[in-house]
C-alpha cells in the first residue's frame, strides 16, 4: 500500500477530496518526524509507537569484495507495535493462511 492508496482509501471513507486528505496525512508525517528529530516518542495508542533508537557502532563487510568496513554509531526512528496490533496482525494472517 502505498501513500497515494491511503489517500483515497481516507478521502472515500470520510468523504474530504483528496487535496484535503492528502494535506491531513502530509501533516501527520510531517509532525511525526519534527517530533522523533527532537528525540520524543510518539504513542498512538492501540497502534504502537514511534521512537528513536542510538544504535551503535559496528564492524561490516562488503560482500562483493570481501572489505572489512566500520559503520559509525548511527540514531534511527524505530516503531514498536502494540500488544493489541500484533494480536489483531496475527489473526489476520493466520485466518488467511488457513483460507488459502
């Protein structure tokens, strides 16, 4: 799924246009990331949350040559859903496998 499908899936249940869902999601993403550059966590309860990760520093190897490279300790956005989420994916996907 893509942004534009989310777009029109949001704009057909709600029934804004696209212009003014695609500015809703615009700002969500927008604020979502002004919040996790300023280091905060973000819970969206029931869905998971977003929060930033030190990870640190390590030794690589580059498998086409063999070169041993150093990659540098490194911040990353990292998300965590929720217990209920995981739950509700899980099902799903069990409920598919056994249809199919």
């Amino acid at each position: 799924m893509t942004k534009a499908d989310i777009i029109d899936e949001i704009a057909t249940g709600t029934g804004l246009t696209k212009i003014e869902t695609e500015a809703v999601v615009n700002g969500f993403i927008a604020l979502l990331k002004a919040g996790l550059k300023r280091g905060e966590r973000i819970d969206l309860r029931g869905f998971g949350a977003f929060r930033v990760q030190l990870r640190a520093a390590r030794t690589a190897r580059n498998p086409r040559t063999n070169e041993v490279i150093e990659v540098p300790a490194q911040y990353v956005p990292v998300f965590k859903p929720s217990r209920e989420f995981r739950h509700a994916v899980d099902e799903a996907m069990k409920a598919k496998e056994t249809q199919g």
